[in-house]
C-alpha cells in the first residue's frame, strides 16, 4: 500500500520518515521502499543577496553579489524584477543541474560572467510562479542545501501489509499504528452530512437473501448530482496512493476507502429496476457485464447485489456496466457494506480478479465503520457534485460478524512466552497504546476488549504478539535455551548420501541440483517398456512448462539434459551427479511413493585429457572404478554383475550393482539410442544407485583380523583365452581353486596381440601362511592346481 | 726372500696412486685386492715376515702392518668419494618436469546447499536436534490445514503453489514436516527439518525450487527469547561471528508472535546497497512462537507446552559465501559455475 506522508500527516504528527519507516517495519509493518516525489532540490543552495547593482550594459537585468560560504561573494546576474538585496533567494551554481535536469553554467551575460543562477519557483519545479525568483523565509540558512529548507514534494511509503492486518489498508490504519508507536492523537475527517429531502427509503428498499455473506449492508442517497471531473486535489490524493481518478463520483469512493479502508460502490439509482437492493447468491447460468467491460459467467458459490431482476455488482469486487454512475446519473446509491472474507476471496479467486476492494473484503473490514465510511461518501459526493443527502440511511443485516470481542491475558504467560520480565502495568500500557481496552485487572487476569477493527486478534497469544511488537523484538532478551540431554539423531540415508558425494567429488565429478519436473515424452527416450513402473508418474496440475508437466520418476532425464546444455557451452568433460528424491504413484488416495536416489552421468569428448586418464582406460572402466571406490567408500560388499535390464543402457557394456540378491542400481554406457534422443554425441556413460535401499542396509565399522608376519609369496600366470571369455569369471575360478593359502588374486594385464581370436591374461596369485613360511613346493602345487583348472574349464594355455 | 722396507714405502706409494686412480668402485675393489687381498703384494710381505732375521721381524711387521692399515683407510676413504659420487650423478640423471600436473582428474565438487546443509547439521545436531525429513508431495492437509491455514485463508496466497495430481501439492515450505514429526511426540524435543520445497513463481530473484531447513523446540518454558538465542548462534555459525540480526514484528498463520530474521547485509555493513535494496538488511526466513493451534492439530497441549518454530531458505548463506548474484545459478547446472564453488 502507497502512503503519502502529507495526507498521513493531516491525521497524526509524524517523526522524522526514516524514523517512521523504521519503527513501522519493527512492528510488522514493512515499509519496502521511501518514494520521493517532487522535484530533486539537493542541488542547490540558499544564498543571502548582499548587494543588487544594475548591470552595466542592461538596465533592466541586476547584478547580484550572493553570499553562499560566509565571507565569499558570487556574481550572479538575475533578470527578475524583484530581487533584492537582502533576500534569502535558492542558488543554482555553476556546474550543478536545476531539477528539469537543466545544467547551469558560467557564462557571459552582455559581457559580465554569471556564477550561476537565482531561481524562480517555476524553475524549482514547485510552482507556476515565474515573474520573478522565489524569496525564502528569513530564517533560512545561508548556505543550506535547498531540500533542507524548502519542503518540496512528498515521501510515499511503499507498505506491505500481512494478511492479517487488513485493518492497516486505510490511512486511519497507518495512524493508528503511527498512535501505537509514537503516541500522538488521530485527527478524524469530517463525516456528517448534511440530509434534506426526502427519506432515502422511499426510494430504496434493501434486503439480505444471503445472511452468510452478508454481514451488514448500509445505503446512502444522494440527490441531483452533477458528475464532472474531480478537484485537482482529490485527483492529486488518489493519484499520490497510485490510483487514476475516472470522476468526481467514482473518486470520492476510493478516496473514503483510502482513508477509512471500507470499499464502496456507487450505483446510478436510475438503473436500479424496483428500486430494489437485494445482497443474493449468483444463480446457475447467471451472468455480468462488468466495469473493466467484460462479462464473466457467475457461479452459485458467488455473492451479487442485485435489483428486483438481475445481477447490479459482483459484491466486494466489482461493480455491473448496467448500474454504472455515468455523466447522466442524477441521483447516486452509495453502498457501504461488510461482506464475508472467505466469500469474497472465493470468488476473486476463482475468477482471477483481484481489485482494491476485494483485497480489503478479503482481510476482514471494521465492522463499526460501515456506516462512517457511508457518510463520509455522501457529504463529500455532495460537495463535489452539487447534490443534496437524503435524509437517513437504508440498511440491512445478516448474520452477526463472528469476530471476538474479549481476550483473558494473563500478564505472567506473556513473560513465560517471551522470556521477558514486564510488569503488568507495562503490559497493559501497551495494549492500550493500540486502542486495546483493559477492562478489569484485579484478578490477575486482564480482561481485554479488543477494538472492532481488529478482527485478527483473538486468542491470548495474539495479544502477546500485540505486546511483543510494540515493546521491540529487539528488546527481548537473547537467551540459551535450557532443558534436559536429547539425543540427536539423522535419518539413515544421511551417512551414505555423505559418502557417495565425497567418493564421487574424489572423482572429479560435480554434485548438481535440478528441478523435478519431466516431460512423459522423456521416459519414451529412455525407451522404458509401456509397463516399467517408471511410466506411472504424477502429473503437475499447474506446470510451469508444458516440458515439465510430471514429476520424475528417475533422475536420468534431467541430467542427460544437463549434460547436453553443458555440452553445448563446449565443455568437453562432463561429469555430474545429483542426489534426489523421484516420484512414483502409490495406491488410491496415498502419498505417491519418494525414493532417493543418485544418478551420475560422464562423457568423455574429443579433446580428452590424456595426462589425466590415459586413453587406454575406457570410459566404461572409468566409471565402473568410481562405482567400485564408491560401494567401498559405502562398506557394501556390491558384486558388479554383467549386463543390466535398463533399456537406457548399452547392451554390451554395462552391469547391474549387486548386494545379496538385490539389484540396487546400475553402470554402464549410454544406449546410443538413448544418447541421440538427448543430443548427446561424445562416449556417456551413466551411474544408478538406489540410496532409499542402501540406507535400509545395515551400516557396520568394518571389523579386524589378525594381519600375518609371515613373508608373502607371488606368482605370476598368463593364460592364453578366447577372446570372448570373461575375465572375472576366470578370476573367480582361480580364487576358488587357489587353496586355503591363496590371499589374493588380481589380473594386471591384458593383451590382445597374441593370436587371432584369443586374449592373453595376466594374473598375479598372492599366497601367505598365518604361521608359518610357505615351502617352494607347497605354492608350486597350488599353482599348479589354478593352471590345471584354467585348462580344463577355459581352455587356457599357458603362455 | 727378503724384503726391504723402502721396498715396503714404494709398494705403499704404489698403492696410493692406483687408489686414487681407480675411476669407480668396481676398479678400487680390484686395487684392494691387489694389494691388501689374501695374495695381494702387502699380504706377501707380511707372509714374508717369518723368514727375515729376528731383529728384523718386528721392526718390518709392524711397518708393513702400519701400511696395511694406511692403505686400506685410502681404500675406505676412496670408496666414500666413489659412492659419493655416484649418488650425485644418480640425482643429476633424475630430472623430471615438476611443473607437469599431477596424474588423475582434478578434485570435483559438492554442490553449496549441500556444503551449507553440512554445516547446519553440524551446528544442530551438536545442541540436541535431530533432523528429521517429510515428502515433498504433501497433503493439503500438512501443507496448509493443519499449519492454520484452512482453504480460503489470505495466507494461501503468500505461498504459490505446485498442484499435483492425486489431490497433493508440491510442499511450499518445510513446515509440515513439523506437524509429522510432532504428532505423537511428548515433549521436550528439538528437531530441524531440512529439504527441498516448491514455489510456483519464476520471477529472477526466485527460483520454483529451493531448500529450506524447518527448526523447532516444545517444552515446557522455551521462550522467544530462546528462539533468538538459537539463531542468532546459529547465524553466526554459518555466517560468521560478526553477524548482526534484525527481528521484526510479521504473520504468519503457524506462529503467534511471528517474527521476519534479516541480517545484516554483508556487502555493504548496513549502510544500504543495491544487493539489500537499501536498507541495510537481507531477509533470511521466518520464526515464531508455534501457534496454540498447531499445537492442538499435534495433540500437544499449549496449556501445558510452548515451542518456538522457524524457517528460511539455505541458499542465501551459499549465495553469500561465494558472491553468487542469482539464486538461479545454483539449480542452472552450468558446471562451469558449478566448477568454481
């Protein structure tokens, strides 16, 4: 909400605005910006005429010597007929702009120099006077910038006000929280109007159909009104709180709602059929042409004024084309009224229409200003218009506005609460500051009435609140909080979550965060099968994109999209992961299924890093090393198994992650496919965990045995194999068949070059005794087993 | 055979020359065993002792013994400077071009929130809160209902929300995650809930997706004054000692007092920039006394307990540790920023 320091002014004596914005933003309400309006007059300066000579070559200019800095004298030469020596008079100096953004400079006026300029109101930008320069009050400092002197346009606060202070949207609102703060007395507008004529009811009758939106309803005739433009004033008021002016009529409504916070509406009484008000639900298939000129189909759920036949006002929101006070409008209905929040909220909602009064409506109006806010209207429109009030106002009521009207305080639960030491006095003293009634205080307890304007206070913590923020936070104590020892404990997912970020940040890999919204048309890229789980996503009812109309079920096409926008930047290495939870359906009516997972994804480009990783490790054992430095970093005893089911992987090089019997994720190179779809054109290859079934398996410190001090025995073997034969398989056979003494078996090399068809494999056998030094002969005979076996099961030769 | 002592000097001197002439350790064993050998020439003489007349014997044994020893300190002393020597040129040889990287891929990184989420742990989990988590696709119900904020409540609006089919919504803030976590639950406790929450608003200076960590303590007298305490600790711990905050009066429908946290803005130390709009002061979250009713939704009763209750987004400490300008770079994925935090 704009307000206007001048016009908050005319209602209580303010501080000093920076002061004011301070204080207000302490105490809920935050001022978001201090406009200035006016012109810029920081400029310039007030200079004292010490002499006024007539200048040599022009008698009717002057040549003026101003004292700006005591004891130095400027030449000014000045054209206006009423300066004088003497005068206090605002200076322009060369070198500086005038407000227009003009530039004054030296200059030679008919061959005597000029230092600058004595200005004219007009010049100032804050007149029209232009016949001579303006002549400050005496008591102006010489020397003083010009703004300090001269009171030029205004400060506008930019307020913003929370939900619950609907009662702050008025200029009596923001008095009152000026009052609350400062102290200082509220200065009411004239509201009383003048009546004459006959009695506005007989020619108006008004009625409630629907009690429950409908609180209370309060008409107001004015009689023989002369629509016309507004006083430059009321234009100038409502132009300064940021709204237009349309006519005097329509401008004096907004005008009481600025001041008073209570929305009106004015009909043209001559459109009303009946003479009839009715405050009535929409019926179905209903509909209105409103002011803004478009006509919106209106809903049962939605409150209407109404004449004896149809719909004349959407209520609290807009006003009807068909009842508009236009130039021919002679007598004008002005309609005060309290309508039900929540009703109100409903329809501006449904409808998309938020306007000044619905925002009003919607935070709750004061219940005992209808009827001010209705006289205030009519004894301006009167004035305005040339029109005449009718005698008495017509009114109606629903049911009674459900607003508390006492509170029970205990002083002693107000200090439990802020850890604060205030007396009882203190606190009713600042209850009262905001017009909070103390009616009775003997017991111990504080009956409080709270005022009809604050519809939001009504439990005793809400006057603890009350109490609390016009004390200052800032004056409540900082404590350490006191209580018994609690355990802390972290959900299960957090210890592996951390390892995995450290392992693959170890990796070179960089952790991302991406949104969690796909397209079901990425999952179709993934060329997951019509029934793969995954298919079942939740659709986002109101997506930002239509490209982001589900939520994910696998973190894959985020990332692959990520890869490919980093691509595009010409980067050549990717590698990224992302740590997150994806979205499955569940059963009717439950919570969709979150499982967190990792996924990883890595390419390697043209401009590879060959001093980083050298070219002959391919990317598939690139990341099939991280996943295994991975799993150990987890302490999880992870097989990595041959193939894998994803669709999205590459048949022929990747593996499925193994606990037990599990398959808790995947490794392996992109699908080509796969990477085409997603425009990925360089080796990927991509990382899957489940982190929700990791954290499910049990976490244990690895535990010790005994290390042996008897001296190590290697051998090692190269086995000539078909090509197609599995490394590991082999290497399990050796570990198996190597005897109780074998404590290791790893392969070290592998060479294509022998034969056509066939693959050298080079394994080193580690064989160790827990007591005693391994005879030559012992270790021969284990070998010989392994190389039995190679031959037997893999017709490996021996090389 | 006799032998003469000047015999022996010359056989010493002869010595010494081819000592100091062998060009490695290899030639100077062959010297050695030249001369001080089993059949080397000063062995002979001392084998020659026995046959010399005995007032000659001691006198020559003993030169020829001194001898022996000279030489073999030349042996010794040779050998050092050989060895020396060799090691040296062994060093020299060993050149390498120290100025090339180190083997392997550069270290990778951890994304800020995370850094930040780590910190925040630390500090909680040290005074007694566990952290507890909730789904990101809520109920009504926990989202806004039970928080205080029935279907036509003004607060709703505060909040723009993700609608998910299912009649669910993408959760807008931590804050259900404390209805979860209390119900059910006897005081005292302490927990903070941190996680991702969704806000449907794409403007510059938001992002639809952010983090936001939830804390909050029940007992029986735990105080707003507590509640400062806890964060201006807090505060400092993730943002450094010198960290000034601000609380001021606000709304909220699930505290009661509320209060909005600004701390100082580092970048221009209050006087008011463009980073802070001017007024010296950076919004971080929201805190509050948890309202009765929220309390009551939990089955606690506000008779007996009071508990203290704020939230904020953890990017704004990221943003500030490395200078981000736009909460946006953090979600972009752009490694090349992502590279350098």
């Amino acid at each position: 909400m704009r307000v206007p320091l001048r016009w908050l002014a005319e209602w209580i004596a303010l501080p000093d605005v920076a002061e004011l914005a301070e204080r207000l933003t302490a105490g809920g309400l935050e001022v978001d910006a201090i406009e200035r309006t006016g012109p810029d007059l920081s400029a310039l300066q007030v200079g004292l005429v010490r002499e006024r000579l007539t200048h040599p070559n022009a008698d009717r200019l002057s040549l003026c010597k101003v004292e700006i800095r005591s004891g130095e004298l400027r030449e000014i030469v000045c054209g206006a007929p009423n300066v004088d020596a003497g005068q206090k008079v605002a200076v322009a100096l060369a070198g500086t702009r005038l407000p227009d953004g003009t530039p004054i400079k030296k200059s030679k006026i008919r061959g005597v120099t000029s230092e600058g300029m004595i200005c004219s109101a007009r010049e100032l930008g804050i007149g029209e006077d232009q016949d001579g320069i303006l002549v400050l009050d005496e008591a102006a400092e010489v020397g003083a910038r010009l703004d300090r002197v001269l009171s030029a346009g205004d400060h506008v606060l930019e307020i913003a006000i929370t939900p619950n202070r609907g009662d702050c949207t008025s200029m009596l609102g923001i008095a009152r929280e000026v009052s609350a703060h400062f102290g200082g007395r509220i200065e009411l507008p004239e509201v009383s109007p003048e009546e004459s004529g006959p009695a506005a009811s007989r020619d108006v009758r008004i009625s409630i159909d629907d009690s429950e939106g409908c609180y209370h309803y309060v008409a107001r005739l004015v009689r023989g009104v002369k629509v016309a433009s507004s006083p430059s004033w009321l234009v100038e008021r409502l132009e300064a709180a940021g709204l237009r002016s349309i006519h005097n009529v329509v401008d004096v409504t907004n005008l009481v709602m600025l001041e008073f916070g209570q929305p009106l509406h004015a009909f043209d009484l001559a459109a009303l059929q009946g003479g009839e008000v009715r405050v009535r639900a929409a019926t179905a298939g209903e509909s209105l042409e409103m002011l803004d000129g478009q006509t919106r189909s209106l809903d049962v759920a939605d409150l209407v004024i109404a004449d004896a036949e149809r719909p004349i006002a959407l209520a609290g929101i807009m006003g009807g084309s068909n009842s508009e006070v236009g130039d021919d409008t002679r007598d004008v209905l002005i309609e005060s009224a309290h309508f039900a929040p929540a009703r109100i909220r409903h329809t501006a909602r449904r409808l998309g229409l938020a306007t000044e009064a619905s925002y009003r409506f919607e935070r709750g109006v004061d219940r005992a200003g209808v009827e001010r806010a209705a006289h205030r209207a009519a004894r301006l429109i009167a004035e305005l218009t040339g029109g005449r009030v009718a005698t008495g106002l017509v009114e109606a009521r629903g049911v009674t506005c459900p607003q508390v009207d006492q509170i029970e305080l205990e002083p002693a639960r107000v200090n439990r609460l802020l850890g604060t030491d205030l007396a009882a006095s203190e606190v009713c003293s600042l209850l009262k500051r905001q017009g909070i009634e103390i009616l009775d205080q003997d017991t111990g307890h504080l009956r409080c009435r709270v005022p009809s304007h604050r519809a939001d206070l009504a439990l005793p913590e809400d006057l603890i609140e009350e109490v609390a923020r016009i004390y200052g936070y800032d004056r409540i104590p900082t404590t350490l909080q006191e209580g018994p020892l609690i355990d802390a404990t972290r959900p299960a997912s957090w210890r592996p979550v951390e390892l995995v970020q450290n392992s693959l940040r170890a990796e070179g890999w960089i952790e991302v965060a991406s949104f969690p919204f796909i397209d079901p048309q990425d999952l179709d890229h993934l060329q997951l099968d019509a029934d793969d789980p995954r298919r079942e996503t939740l659709a986002v009812l109101n997506p930002l994109a239509d490209r982001e109309s589900h939520l994910r079920s696998s973190l894959l096409p985020s990332l692959l999209r990520l890869v490919r926008e980093n691509l595009n930047r010409q980067l050549d290495h990717v590698a990224l992961f992302e740590l997150a939870r994806v979205f499955r359906v569940s059963k009717r009516g439950e919570l969709p299924e979150e499982r967190l997972w990792l996924t990883a994804v890595v390419t390697r480009g043209e401009e590879h890093d060959l001093w980083a990783v050298p070219e002959h490790v391919p990317l598939f054992f690139e990341v099939k090393g991280a996943v295994e430095r991975m799993m150990a970093a987890l302490g999880l005893p992870a097989v990595l198994r041959a193939g894998s089911a994803q669709p999205y992987c590459h048949p022929g090089a990747a593996c499925s992650i193994v606990i037990g019997r599990r398959i808790l994720g995947e490794t392996g190179e992109l699908h080509p496919e796969v990477a085409t779809r997603f425009g990925i054109d360089v080796p990927c290859a991509v990382i899957e965990l489940d982190l929700s079934a990791v954290a499910s398996l049990p976490a244990q410190a690895p535990g010790y045995h005994d290390v042996s001090k008897q001296p190590l025995v290697r051998r090692d073997l190269a086995v000539l194999v078909d090509q197609r034969q599995p490394a590991g398989e082999i290497l399990e056979a050796i570990r198996k068949r190597g005897g109780a003494n074998l404590i290791a078996a790893t392969l070290f090399d592998r060479y294509e070059g022998v034969s056509e068809g066939k693959v050298s494999l080079a394994f080193r056998l580690t064989f160790q005794h827990a007591e005693r030094t391994l005879t030559d002969a012992e270790v021969s005979k284990a070998v010989d087993r392994v190389v039995q076996m190679l031959g037997q099961r893999f017709g490996g030769e021996l090389r | 055979m006799g032998v003469e002592i000047p015999k022996l000097e010359a056989l010493e001197e002869e010595a010494r020359r081819e000592i100091d002439g062998s060009a490695n350790l290899q030639a100077l064993v062959a010297v050695r065993a030249r001369y001080l050998g089993r059949k080397g020439s000063v062995s002979g003489v001392l084998r020659g002792i026995g046959r010399l007349a005995p007032d000659k014997r001691t006198r020559v044994g003993q030169q020829a013994n001194a001898a022996k020893q000279r030489i073999e300190e030349l042996v010794v002393q040779r050998r050092q400077a050989l060895e020396q020597g060799e090691h040296a040129r062994a060093l020299s040889e060993h050149q390498l071009d120290v100025s090339l990287p180190g083997a392997g891929r550069a270290l990778g990184h951890l994304h800020p929130v995370s850094l930040v989420m780590r910190d925040m742990e630390r500090f909680f989990c040290s005074r007694g809160f566990s952290i507890e988590e909730g789904p990101e696709v809520e109920t009504e119900y926990y989202n806004f209902d039970a928080l205080n904020m029935p279907a036509e409540h003004p607060a709703r609006d505060m909040q723009d929300t993700f609608w998910v089919e299912g009649g669910f919504v993408l959760r807008t803030h931590t804050s259900p995650v404390q209805i979860r976590t209390m119900t059910g639950r006897k005081p005292p406790f302490r927990f903070v809930a941190p996680g991702r929450v969704y806000r449907r608003d794409a403007s510059p200076r938001h992002s639809a997706m952010f983090q936001q960590i939830e804390g909050f303590a029940v007992d029986e007298r735990v105080s707003f004054a507590d509640l400062k305490g806890v964060l201006y600790a807090f505060a400092r711990h993730m943002m450094g000692t010198d960290t000034a905050l601000r609380f001021r009066a606000s709304y909220f429908p699930f505290t009661e007092p509320s209060a909005e946290i600004d701390f100082r803005c580092v970048f221009c130390n209050g006087e008011g920039c463009a980073t802070c709009s001017q007024s010296g002061w950076i919004e971080w979250g929201g805190c509050g006394m948890i309202h009765p009713q929220v309390l009551r939704s939990c089955e606690i009763d506000p008779a007996r307990y009071q508990g203290y209750a704020f939230g904020m987004g953890l990017e704004r400490v990221a943003m500030l540790r490395h200078g981000l300008p736009q909460i946006r770079l953090l979600y972009d994925g752009d490694l090349r920023v992502l590279d350098q935090l």
